[in-house]
C-alpha cells in the first residue's frame, strides 16, 4: 500500500511526519515491536493482510483521533507521544501502533478470532486515555474518537481498509467525544451482527441500562418467602426489558460479562442490605455467576468489595454456578468454593440434573444446595423419565446434606409433585413473578 494519502486521513490532517524521532523515558522506545513509524506502516500492514488470508483470521484496523485543544496544547509533540505509550500499553504483543501527524494513530489488531470483541479493546484504549495528563504543572484532558474497519469484510487491500476506518473515524467525530463507530459495510454485514450487538451492549454498560429483577423463592409450604433470586433484563429501547438468552453469549465473547457481572453482585447485595434497613426479614439473594466470571482473576474480589461496599452479612448473598462451570477446572473450583465458603457465601449449583456429568465429580466440591434444572421441572409430573432423575437427584442431595430447589415451576401439578418430595425452596411464575426491586419491596409483608 502507498502512504495514506490527503484524503485517506480525516480532515485537517496534513501528509505524515516520522513519528518516532523523540520518545519520552516513559513512552515506547522505537525498537518496541508494537510500535513502527509511518514510513514501516504500510509494510507492516500488508503483512498482516498476507498472514490473515493465510491463516483464516480477521484484521481490525483502528484510526484513533485526539485532541488537546481545550488545554492549549492542540499540537504538542511531548503530548501525543505520551498519548502513543498509553494506547501502546493496552495492545497485546502481536499487536501494531504508528503515529501520524497531529494527533492521528492507526492500530492493527491481529489474530482477531472473534470481531465482537473489539469494542471491548477499543474501550480499554479510551478508558487509558481518558485520564489526565499531568503537563507543565496542569492537568489535561484528551479528546479521542475511533474508527474501524475489518479484513476481510471491507475489502482486502490496505487502502479499502483505510477508506472505510477514515469514514467510521468520521461518524465517531460527529457523535461526540469518546465516540467510536465501524465501516458503514461492516455494520451492514449480516456476518457481522453480533459486532453490532456488542457495540450496542457496551453503550448500554456505559449508560447503566442492566438491571435485576427479583423473583421470590418460597419455602416448603410454597407460603413463606425465604429467598430471591436477581435475575439480568437489559433495558433496550424500545423492546423493553430483554432476557439474558438474548445477548448474554455476547456479553460472554466480548469480556462484558465482567463488568456487569460485578455490577449484579454489587446489586444483589445491595439489596440484601436494604431489605433489612426496610425492616424485612433477612433473606439470601442469589446471582448467576458465569464461567467466565468464575475464572476470573478479579473474581474474589468483586464479590468482597460487593459485600464491603453494601454493608451487607456475606450469609445474605448466595452464588450460582452450573454443573458445566464447576467441572471446566476442577482444581480451579475448588480453590474457589472454599474462599467463598471461608468468607461466608453460599453455593448452589444451577440447572442440576441436566448435564452429563458424573455426580461423583460434583459432590466431592463443597457446596451448600443444588437447584433442579428448569428442564426437569417443566416435564412433570407426567414424564416418567425425569421424574425418576429428580428422584434421583432428592436422593444423592440428601445423602449429602445440601438443600433442594426448584425453579421454572409453572402449575399446580409441578407444585404438588415437588411438595410431595418435601423440596426445600419453590421459585417459578405459577409461585410469583419476577419484579424490580422497589415493587418487590412494597410487596414483601414486613
């Protein structure tokens, strides 16, 4: 590819300046090999494309465009190389960033198995520059805006490529500061849907649009409420509320799932506490917590700082894992279920009995109860096939002193079948629905 050209670049730019000349001590020296001047750029480019094509992997390209203009220090060389060391410090090792002039840095995101991801790795990047710079005794902000492109959906040459990012840059300028967008193509590509979702899922993070519903869980008699479980709804505009099996596999691709994640452990103990500051008895609040989040490094720790923030007794949150989640990394689990058994939450494992894993497996984790999986409940009392694994699983629960639940209880039938096995907690619509938290507290007898 030649070098980009006048109106390869977006408006106001003037044609490119070696970019590597002066680095500050604390920025990326020029043998770095994420970083390459503007004159290696399009080599480097056209490598990436050569490895991609071979290698059946996608290429992102980003042009990033800040200013400092607020500051008065619109154009300040010292200022946009420390700009280029905090971009340079989000990308990973295979990764390439070059600077042009005025403010203007292009990155390739090799080895891109999954597009949705990247909104995610543009976020890191304006989240690093989001911060203040610390310049001449003052404290300046950045602007900063992205536009994107992917290979090999906009083209399989460097400069289609750079057309559509320089267009996306665009739309992003217009939007405002902190924007980003992608290639008008790529988010009309019906191979790209899920890249638009989790564009739309971030605004939605970033604009506190997830929230938890409670649904009631009651006791043995099916008359007392002992538990709630917080249930995810994303509230998009104009659908409503949205179920999780509508996006959260999305948020599970892109990493999002962290983040509202801890936001629905911060949540749930929050009401945990509110219910007692309320005058409502003290009760559990359980979460799904996903494998992902599970795995996590950060894990323990949100679920601390959830406690810690909340003021609430660890007894009062309740985590939820599947079968599936426990058994990836055994060891892993393991390590994990005794932290939170040693700060005082409980376990239950969700949807039991309708994986494929050997009940030995499970039970030799220390866990506090198991809940039937909704599968189970929906086909009872009249097939007998799932009712003898419910059965079974009363059986091997209460070999091993742990409670039973039930969720996805829809009838009467399902009811009595389950009372009669003297199931320890009911939860489903037939008992009572799912609702917000301030209708749940009005509902809730004190």
């Amino acid at each position: 590819m030649s070098e980009p050209t006048q109106q390869d670049r977006p408006s106001g730019q003037s044609p490119p300046v070696p970019g590597g000349a002066e680095v500050p001590g604390q920025g990326l020296s020029p043998d770095d090999p994420r970083y390459c001047d503007h004159h290696s750029f399009s080599t480097r480019f056209q490598q990436s494309l050569y490895r991609a094509d071979r290698n059946d992997r996608q290429v992102v390209l980003l042009l990033i465009q800040v200013d400092a203009s607020e500051g008065g220090l619109a154009g300040s060389d010292r200022l946009f190389k420390l700009a280029r060391y905090r971009i340079g410090s989000c990308l990973r090792r295979g990764d390439t960033l070059a600077d042009f002039d005025d403010g203007l840095f292009a990155v390739l995101l090799e080895e891109v198995r999954d597009a949705s991801a990247v909104p995610m790795a543009i976020e890191k990047i304006h989240a690093a520059l989001s911060h203040p710079f610390h310049m001449e005794r003052s404290r300046i902000r950045l602007s900063c805006w992205t536009g994107a492109s992917l290979f090999p959906i906009d083209g399989f040459l460097c400069s289609q490529l750079w057309s559509q990012a320089h267009a996306a840059l665009e739309l992003a300028c217009q939007d405002g500061h902190g924007s980003f967008n992608f290639s008008p193509i790529m988010m009309g590509h019906a191979a790209t849907r899920d890249f638009a979702l989790s564009r739309e899922l971030h605004a939605a993070l970033q604009a506190g649009r997830f929230e938890l519903q409670y649904q009631p869980v009651f006791d043995a008699g099916g008359r007392r409420v002992v538990a709630l479980e917080g249930l995810l709804r994303w509230s998009r505009p104009p659908d409503g509320l949205l179920p999780p099996e509508r996006f959260l596999e999305v948020l599970e691709d892109t990493g999002m799932i962290i983040p509202v994640g801890e936001q629905v452990l911060r949540d749930a103990c929050r009401l945990a506490r509110r219910l007692r500051d309320e005058g409502h008895s003290a009760m559990p609040v359980s979460v799904n917590v996903s494998a992902r989040q599970f795995s996590d490094p950060g894990f323990m720790l949100c679920v601390l700082d959830a406690l810690y923030d909340s003021g609430a007794d660890a007894s009062l949150l309740e985590i939820e894992l599947s079968e599936q989640t426990l058994l990836q990394d055994t060891g892993l689990s393991l390590r994990r279920l005794r932290e939170l058994r040693h700060s005082g939450v409980s376990v239950v494992i969700d949807g039991f009995g309708a994986g494929i894993s050997s009940p030995a497996q499970v039970f030799r984790l220390p866990f506090s109860g198991v809940k039937i999986s909704h599968e189970l409940v929906g086909r009872l009392p009249g097939d007998t096939c799932s009712s003898a694994v419910t059965d079974g699983v009363f059986a091997l629960a209460r070999g091993a002193g742990v409670t039973v639940s039930a969720a996805g209880i829809e009838n009467r039938d399902q009811l009595d079948h389950l009372q009669a096995r003297h199931c320890d907690r009911l939860q489903g619509h037939y008992l009572g629905r799912p609702m917000p938290a301030d209708e749940l507290l009005h509902w809730l007898p004190n």
